[in-house]
C-alpha cells in the first residue's frame, strides 16, 4: 500500500474515532434499540473519506446521507466527516456542487434533528443544529480546499513553465548546433565539389577518359550540397518565418502539385485557434511529410487531411509510393524531427508503410481552446 493511501485511511480512521469518541462521552446520548445502527453509521462517516480523492462527490453525499441519518436516530455528534468531504470536493475543483449540497445539509440538519426528538420546536432545532455543522467551519473547509487547490495550480504551472523553458533551450541549442554543422559540412563538401569538377573538365580537356569514381564523387558532391541548401533553408526558415501554421498548408499542397504529384488536403471539424506551438509543429509535420513524398516516395498522388477534435488536432499526410508493408522504414533527420516536435507537445507520432502501399505519417497532438 502506498503513502498515499495509507494517509487517506489514517485520516478517515481518525474522523471515524473522533465522532464516535464525541458521542461515546459521558451524557451525550440516551440508549435506545437503535444505537448499532447509529454507531455504524458514525463510523461509516468517517470510513466513507478514503474515498475522497477519487471520488470527492460521492464521498461528499455520502459523508452528508451518514450525519442526516444518525442525527435522526438522536446522534448529535458534529458533523466533521461532512467537513472534510466539503474540503476534499473544493479541492477537486467541484465549487457548484459543493455549494448545493452544503445548502441541502443546512436545510435538513435542522428537520433530521426535529425527527429525532418528539415535541422539539424548530428553533430549538435551528439552535442545536450550530453544533452539529456550524457555518462558520463550512465556510472554513471550503476556503481551505479552494486555497490548497489554487495553490497545487500555481505549482503545476510553475512547473509546466520551467519545462517549456528548457524545452525551448534544448530546441534552441539543437538548432545552433545544426547550423554550425551544415556551415561546417557545406565548406567541406563545397570543396570536394569543386575540386571533383575541376579534375573532370581537365580530363576532358586532355582527351583522357575520366574515371567513373571520379563522376561519381561529383554526382555525389552536387546532390550533397543541394540537400543541405535544403537543410539550410529549413533551418534558418524559423527566423524569417516564426508565426507559419496550419493557415499555409494550402499553400503547401498547391505548391507541391506545381512538381507533378497529385496532392489534395481535406479538413474535418471546425477549424479553430491553436495553441501557437501545436499550430507551428502542424505546419512542419505536413511540410516535411510532402518534401519527402516528393524526394524519396516516387509516389504519384498525396493526401493531407486535418481534423481539428475537441481535444486534439490530428494530421494524417499518406502516398502511394514504393514503400510496402514488409520494408521497415529508415527513419531519417525529418522524421527524427517531426516525432521531437511532437513529443515535446505531448503528443504521439506514428510513421509507417501502409498495406496497400505507400506510406502514412500519422500526428496527434494535444489542442485544448486557449484560455
């Protein structure tokens, strides 16, 4: 068992002890046939609170349905398990059905305590009913769940900020070191480019036959150097462009229609604002996925669709390249990339060949509406 639950039994034996402790003193109850009842019940009030953290509201009813029903037998204990179920339901952030509650416990301590006695007047009953659940101890166990719960939020988005916080310095830090790589390898590669060219227009010059590694290293350089211009221009596309979102994806597939691929985009739900980072990471998913499509896929149609869900925004970019079902995809820098950015969102990534051919890139990111 853990300390978590240990504690919670601790705290409902405790209560259950101190009701039952209340009524067991000397004077304060008049036996009578119904007092196995009535002690089950007090403990029963108390027990009932190791429910509390999972479910508050029915532990709150319960707790309340205990104390209406001893008080009716001739119990007066006060109503402290029902205090503490009012602490534990504000906490949990259910104000609105506290509040209602608390009023129908209120209205009915007096009538359950006019039950219990024959001949009682109501204000005897309204007078006797501040020492079974006083407002003021109501009024002090709702403000001090409200205040544990305010402060429990303040912490978590204190946390949640200094996670961004270094996620954003990692993603920072990666970047810086991709660009100084690519400058790095660019220099490198543009060299043995031109070093490559310049042996073969020689060679050529000369009359001599040019050796086939040697257009090869060639062939090689200028495919390298156009890969990283890409890389470059990608890299460098989060400064110029920062605020580019899921509002350019058409743009995106009608440019990519312009190189001979058959691309189409579909959008489900109603479009609505994002949270910028999942509108941005949207964006890269479905650029990367169509840049690949059109390198490496040699696919001759792509679908883009969009489905903006209550809870989530959802991105499923397929082609009807040469990937099969029984080839393991290699997973490449874009899409090393693409389940970073989604993984940092909290979201999950799935990247596969289909099994009617071709390949599917699958997000699901979290999109709850802005506040």
């Amino acid at each position: 068992m853990g300390s978590g639950r240990a504690g919670d039994w601790a705290i409902a034996g405790a209560t259950a002890a101190v009701v039952l402790a209340t009524e067991l003193s000397p004077g304060q109850h008049v036996p009578s046939a119904l007092d196995p009842l009535g002690y089950s019940l007090l403990a029963a009030s108390g027990l009932v609170l190791v429910a509390r953290r999972r479910f508050p509201i029915t532990t709150l009813a319960v707790a309340g349905a205990c104390v209406l029903t001893y008080q009716a037998l001739g119990f007066t204990a006060p109503a402290v398990a029902f205090l503490v179920a009012v602490y534990a339901a504000v906490r949990a952030g259910h104000h609105v059905a506290t509040a209602a509650v608390s009023l129908v416990m209120l209205a009915a301590v007096p009538l359950a305590l006019l039950a219990a006695a024959d001949g009682r007047l109501l204000g005897e009953a309204l007078l006797q009913s501040r020492d079974v659940l006083p407002l003021a101890w109501l009024i002090a166990a709702a403000a001090a769940g409200e205040a544990l719960r305010q402060a429990e939020r303040r912490a978590d988005e204190a946390e949640r900020t200094r996670e961004e916080a270094a996620r954003r310095s990692a993603d920072e830090e990666r970047l810086h070191i991709a660009r100084e790589l690519h400058d790095s390898l660019t220099h490198q590669i543009s060299v043995i480019k031109v070093q490559a060219e310049a042996a073969v227009h020689l060679a050529r010059k000369r009359g001599e036959q040019v050796p086939e590694s040697l257009l090869a290293i060639r062939e090689a350089g200028r495919e390298a150097a156009r890969e990283l211009r890409a890389t470059l221009e990608t890299l460098r596309d989060d400064d110029r462009d920062p605020v580019r979102g899921l509002d350019r994806v058409a743009d995106l597939v009608q440019r990519v229609r312009t190189t001979g691929l058959d691309a189409t985009l579909t959008v489900g739900g109603r479009p609505r604002a994002l949270p910028a980072a999942v509108d941005r990471t949207g964006y890269r998913i479905v650029q990367e996925s169509l840049t690949n499509i059109a390198r490496h896929a040699g696919a001759g149609t792509a679908s883009v669709r969009i489905d903006y869900r209550p809870d989530a925004l959802v991105i499923r970019v397929d082609d009807d390249g040469r990937a099969t079902a029984d080839t393991a995809p290699v997973p490449g820098v874009g899409l090393l990339g693409m389940r970073e950015r989604v993984t940092a969102l909290g979201g999950h990534l799935q990247a596969a060949p289909r099994d009617e051919g071709g390949f599917t890139v699958r997000a699901e990111l979290p999109a709850e509406q802005p506040s």
